[in-house]
C-alpha cells in the first residue's frame, strides 16, 4: 500500500471470532454483483474492488494469507488458520458508477413530492485503508490481557488506526453469549471509542474526525435457521429484527452513543443485520450448517478423500455422501454433506449485507436490503 499518502481510513472493531476478517476477506474476494451495493437508497452499479500493494510487502503478504483464509473456509478447512495476531492495515480500491440521482423533497404542498435538486451520473473511484485487528487488542480486559511490551504495541496499532479513521465498523453477534457477556464486551468498545474520540479532539485538525459508526450484527443468517428457503427473504425485513433488538445489551450499551450520534456537529450511526456466510443461492436456506464436529458453511466443498471420508467418492457424485459416521449427522443428511465442487461451493456462497457498512463508514451512502437508522435504532430499544 502506498505510505506516500494518508488514505481516508476505517478500522473494524469487535470482539475476537464476531467475524471482522472473514467479512473482510469476502468483500475482497466475492462476486462483485453480491455485494449488495446496487440495493437501498444510495446504490451504485458496476463496482469493482481491488487491493493496492507494493509486492513483496507485508500487506500482500497478509492478503495472501485472506485468501487462503477464503478457500479454506469454502473447503470447510478453516481449523487449519490462524486467528488474527496483529493490526494490519489493508489499501484498497473500488471503483463504481454512481447513477443519476433526481433528491425529493417530501415537504411539497398537499404532500405532493416536489423535486428539489438532481445529481448527474458519475463515475467515482474510492481509494482507502481498512485497519482490521485483533479483538482483544481493541478493547482488552484488563488482568487477563497480558501487558508484555508486544501486546502493548499491537494495541497501539490498533488505537493509531483509529485514531486516523473517519469511520469504525463495529462487530457484535446478533445470537450467541449470553446478555451481560455482550453488555461488559460493549462497555469495554465503548470505552476504547470514547478514548478514541477525546484523542481527536485533542489533536483537532491533525487527527480526522470520526463522521460515522456502522454497528453490524453479525453471523445473522442463524436467527433465520427455522426460516428454509425463505430464510434469506426474511432477513431483509426490519420487523423481523424486533425481537432481536428489544432489551439487545448491545444496543441498549450503545444507547448514549446512539442518541449522540443524533445530535449536530457528531458523528453519525447506522444499524447493519450482515451475514459473511449468508445464504444460499437460488434456495435461500441459511448457509450454515451447525454440525458439531465442525461448524460451517453448509455449502463447503467437501474431500473426496477427506479424513471424515470412510472411501473414495465418485468425482461425479451430487447426491449426499454417505461417508461421515457422525450419529449427529442422520438429521442433517437430507441436505449435507453434498460433493460441491469448489467452484460450486464458491458460486452458491451468497454473502448478506456484507459491503454495506464499509461503504456507509466511508462515505456515508446508504446501501444494501436492509439496515436501521440510530432513531429507529432507540425506538426499538424503548419500545
Ligand atoms: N455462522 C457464521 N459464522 C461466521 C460468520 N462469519 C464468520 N464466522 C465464523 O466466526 C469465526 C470467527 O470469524 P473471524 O472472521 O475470524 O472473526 P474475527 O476474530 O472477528 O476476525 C470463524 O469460525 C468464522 O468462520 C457468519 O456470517 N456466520
Ligand atoms: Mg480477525
């Protein structure tokens, strides 16, 4: 990536496993035209997203290690990875057509719309860094984080990189831990923004201003499991959120941030249901596949000689495989394990809502099926 010059930058920011890397990696890695952009009120058309390293530098050398990462996941291999271990800062490019936009005004007379301005079609290339870290760096816990002089300098990194963000993605499951876990790790984030925000205001004019906060609840397609192939529908409805988001500990840790976030002069907040491994193509059905053994994509790319298999499968074979001696698996054989190819594990991966807060943290355009502004955010909080 190139140090000449201070990229606009957003840094994400969650728990450790809330699922910051693997969205990062299939934002680089995914079919443009799954990345929910062309949908919502702000979409854009023909995107394309690159990465932008000097060869042979640590950044190409960590995104290699993203698509590993990727591959590994869709060849349901992902115990071989790492976690992530430091903060790394990654140069990227995207590149979209911005359609005619004709803005309306609601206010007219009788309540007839009336049209007030028109921005032309355009053609806009975004160039930024996106710092992604490890969980526990950003917001660690005290007496059990070690304060040794490495983890104390990969928190810093972590803190330089949101120190010289204009935009945080904030990452929070949307199931899973139970209620006070998730309201001590949002306090423990919410510390380490309100410190962020002191710093920027200290160093006003050398440090960039935060202008937004996309809060994603991540790993969504679970709360849509009972759904079948209507799962992915679902999730784009907001009303499907509501028992969700009342009396949600994150959301109600965040509230002061929220209600901030409303005022003149802050920052501005947006809610964000995202899924990395989203549903499946064409069917819909969640893509996950809860297998205790090994908790995954339901559409990996399954080994013929894998060490789960008993023998050989036919290259050919599209039909279940009836090779893995798990007693759990009898109720899940009607759809899995299936021999994908790759390339078929690949194509029916269909990521939800995963491009959306990026594009909202740096640049404020509101995109993709379905997210909640901090007002609506607050209803459902007191509702
Ligand atoms: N069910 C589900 N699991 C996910 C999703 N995204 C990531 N994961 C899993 O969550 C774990 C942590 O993900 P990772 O991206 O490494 O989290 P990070 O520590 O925040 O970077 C991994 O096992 C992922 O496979 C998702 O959308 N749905
Ligand atoms: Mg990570």
């Amino acid at each position: 990536m190139k140090k000449d010059k201070k990229l606009p930058t957003i840094t994400l920011l969650g728990q450790a496993a809330s699922g910051k890397t693997n969205l990062l990696t299939a934002f680089l890695n995914h079919n443009p035209s799954w990345l929910d952009l062309e949908d919502g009120p702000d979409f854009v058309q023909n995107f394309s997203v690159s990465e932008m390293f000097t060869s042979g530098s640590e950044e190409e050398r960590a995104f290699d290690y993203l698509r590993t990462h990727y591959a590994s996941l869709l060849a349901g291999k992902e115990y071989l990875l790492e976690g992530t271990n430091a903060a790394r800062r990654y140069g990227i490019k995207m590149s979209f057509h911005q359609p005619a936009q004709a803005k309306v005004q609601k206010s007219g007379w009788l309540g007839i719309p009336s049209l007030s301005s028109s921005a032309p079609a355009r053609e806009e290339e975004l160039e930024f860094s996106i710092v992604d870290g490890r969980g526990a760096d950003a917001a660690p816990v005290e007496m059990i984080q070690s304060d040794d002089k490495d983890a104390t300098a990969r928190r810093q990194e972590y803190r330089d990189g949101m120190d010289d963000s204009s935009g945080f993605v904030l990452f929070m499951p949307l199931m899973s831990d139970d209620e006070g876990t998730k309201a001590a790790i949002s306090q423990r984030f919410l510390g380490e923004i309100t410190e962020s925000l002191r710093r920027k205001r200290e160093k006003l004019g050398t440090l960039p201003k935060l202008q937004r906060i996309a809060l994603c609840f991540t790993k969504c397609e679970r709360a849509f499991m009972n759904d079948g192939v209507y799962a992915a529908e679902s999730a784009t409805e907001m009303a499907r959120y509501d028992g969700f988001f009342r009396g949600n500990a994150v959301l109600s840790t965040f509230r002061s941030l929220l209600a901030y976030s409303l005022k003149d002069d802050t920052f501005d907040m947006r809610v964000f249901p995202v899924s990395t491994y989203g549903f499946v193509r064409n069917s819909g059905s969640p893509n996950f596949y809860p297998w205790s053994k090994s908790p995954g994509l339901l559409t990996r790319a399954v080994d013929p000689i894998d060490d789960y298999a008993a023998e050989p499968i036919d290259d050919y074979a599209a039909e279940p495989i009836d090779v893995y001696d798990d007693i759990d698996l009898s109720k899940y054989k009607d759809h899995f394990p299936i021999a994908l190819k790759d390339d078929q594990a690949r194509s029916l991966w269909r990521p939800f809502n995963i491009a959306p807060p990026l594009l909202y943290a740096l640049t404020g355009r509101i995109t993709g099926p379905v997210s909640f502004s901090a007002d609506r955010a607050l209803a459902h909080i007191s509702d």
